[in-house]
C-alpha cells in the first residue's frame, strides 16, 4: 500500500504530461504556421532571459552545493512579524526578479522556511528592484518609481501576515504540491552535500556532483514551464491587442485599476518593457492608479511569472498567492491615485 501511494504523484504527473503532450501535437499537426511562430517567439524569449535564468540555476545549485540552505533558513527565523517584515523589505529591495525568485523559493521551501515569511518574498520581489527603479523614476517619473517600491513592500507585508494567521489557524500546512516539486523537480537527494557550511563547494567531489544534479534538474523544470509561458504570452499579445486594452483602463474611474490588473497584467511580459508601453498608456489616457496597477499586478501574474508557480505550491496556495497579488495591486493603485 505505501509504495502504491507513494508513486501516485509520479503517476498522475506523467499522465498530465502525455496528455499536455497530446495536445500540443495535436494542435501542431493543425496549425503548424501558428505553432512554429509561437515555439520561435518562445525560444527567442528565452535566449534574451537566459542571462538571468543561468543566475538563477547556479544560485539554487550553489545554494544546495554548499550547504546554505540551513543558513538562509535561520536569515529567515526569528519572531513571526519581524521575518515577514524583512522578508517583504528584502524582497522589495533585492534585484530577484520573476524568473531567479522561482528556484531561490524552492531552496527556501527545501530548508523549512515558514510560508508566510516565503510570501512575503514571493510577492514584493517580482516588482521592483534598485535597477527598476531607476528606469521607472526616468521613465514616469520619481512619484512612479516610488510607488512601485512602497507597494512591493506593503503587498509583501500584508500577504505574509494574512499567511501567517491562516497558518496559526491551521490552514496550508503542506504547501508544496510534493516534495520533488518543492525542490525544483530533483531526482537527487536534497541534502547539503556534506556536513556543515562549505562556500569552496566545488572543492569536494560530492558537492560538485550535488551542484550539477542540481543545475540540470532546476534547468530542466525552468526550461519546460517558461517554454510553455512564452508560448501562452504569445498568444495572449496576438490576440489581446494593447488598443483594446487602452480603452479599458482610460481614464481615472473606479474600475480603471481592477480592469487593468485583472486584464493588463497577463499580457505584462517585461518590466523594463512594461514601462515604456505604460507610459504610452497614460498618453492615451490611462489613469495614474490604473498605471500603477497595471505594473505591480504584471510584475506578481503575468503569464510567464504565474505559470512556473504553479510547479512548486498546492491550488489553495496559488490561489491564494494570486488574490493578495490581485488584491494588493488594486489597492495599491488606488491608493496611488488618491495620493497623486
């Protein structure tokens, strides 16, 4: 009985698989114009990332290699409002963007940080960084750039204290869909590959070994869901056009900024991208709250940042993480168009 259940995960993946595969061949075989443009679109967008996606699968592997798993894991210990409050100012401040956050999550999941520090993170780190928010001070303007980074933080804040009291109510206690997932689709164990903290890894043959498993496994898992978000990105600019979306969210009504974080935001693809789109926005009328929605909203659910989530959590802790990212940036920009 325990082997059955245990190889149930692994079952039921494998199904999903062929039959995604069975689609995808499906529709080749039906449009093959259209899927060859949106495969090139995918390939090509993930050569301009791969920079940063590189970064991101040698951080986790480092991080496992050398044992800082555990120490990252104590960054994040201390009492409950005091993590959450440095998780969401680290998440804001850092230059962790959507695609390096997702396998830094898997680390820390791996080395038992609580979940609502990790929400904290997860939320606040895709909006802004130091870089982004030079670009948007010169591209909108200081009140931009400003705005962006206190709602980072206080989306941040605010996911990780509502996390935090689910789970003193005893609610999402087993966030990660399974324990292979948690860790970036590894097969290999998921220790430190030794004993203690070693930062010279590549010293020891086993954290060597450790690190490429790592590398591939964290490589193969990114590979395959970004492959399919570009994809689904591409079709989502083919056919949401950027008028129609403009003449949703002109203007400064009330439901400017939930139109523009529920419908803008899936088709955000870049957020040093987004700023010059936006800012022609505002030129046709978009209203300043509805802009800041839009931003913050695309930088936590954009299509190519929300597909890969869905790797690594459980449904209600995805669904939860996208209400507060859709939540918090409606307020967020709300808030901005009072203040402005």
């Amino acid at each position: 009985m325990t082997d059955t259940v245990s190889q149930t995960p692994l079952v039921d993946r494998r199904r999903a698989t062929l039959a995604l595969g069975a689609l995808a061949l499906g529709f080749v075989m039906i449009f093959p114009d259209l899927a060859g443009q949106a495969a090139r679109f995918a390939l090509w967008n993930m050569l301009v990332i791969s920079p940063a996606l590189l970064l991101g699968i040698a951080l986790t592997a480092g991080i496992v290699a050398s044992g800082s798993t555990a120490i990252i894991a104590a960054a994040f210990a201390g009492r409950d409002v005091r993590m959450i409050l440095l998780a969401s100012l680290a998440g804001a401040l850092t230059p962790v963007c959507g695609i390096t956050v997702l396998p830094l999550v898997a680390a820390l999941m791996a080395g038992g940080v609580p979940l609502a520090a990790i929400m904290a993170f997860w939320l606040s780190s895709p909006v802004t960084d130091p870089g982004m928010l030079a670009v948007t001070a010169a591209t909108l303007g200081v009140e931009f750039a400003i705005g962006k980074t206190v709602a980072a933080f206080g989306i941040g804040l605010a996911g990780g204290l509502v996390v935090l009291a689910l789970t003193r109510a005893g609610y999402l206690l087993n966030p990660a869909k399974d324990r292979a997932a948690a860790l970036a689709g590894s097969d290999c164990a998921c220790d430190d590959g030794g004993d203690g903290f070693a930062p010279r890894f590549w010293r020891e043959p086993a954290r060597r070994a450790l690190f490429w498993n790592r590398a591939l496994a964290t490589g193969r898992l990114m590979a395959v869901w970004l492959f399919a978000a570009f994809v689904a990105e591409f079709f989502l600019k083919r056919y949401v056009p950027d008028a129609w979306v403009a003449s949703l969210v002109g203007g400064d009504s009330l439901l400017a900024v939930p139109i523009a974080t529920v419908v803008g935001a899936p088709i955000y693809l870049d957020g040093y991208a987004a700023l010059p789109l936006v800012r022609g926005l505002i030129d046709a009328g978009m209203g300043s709250g509805a802009a800041l929605a839009f931003l913050v909203a695309g930088g936590i659910v954009s299509a190519w940042a929300v597909i890969p989530v869905c790797a690594l959590v459980r449904l209600p802790v995805f669904a939860l993480y996208i209400l507060l990212a859709v939540l918090g940036s409606a307020l967020a920009g709300w808030s901005f168009g009072l203040f402005l």
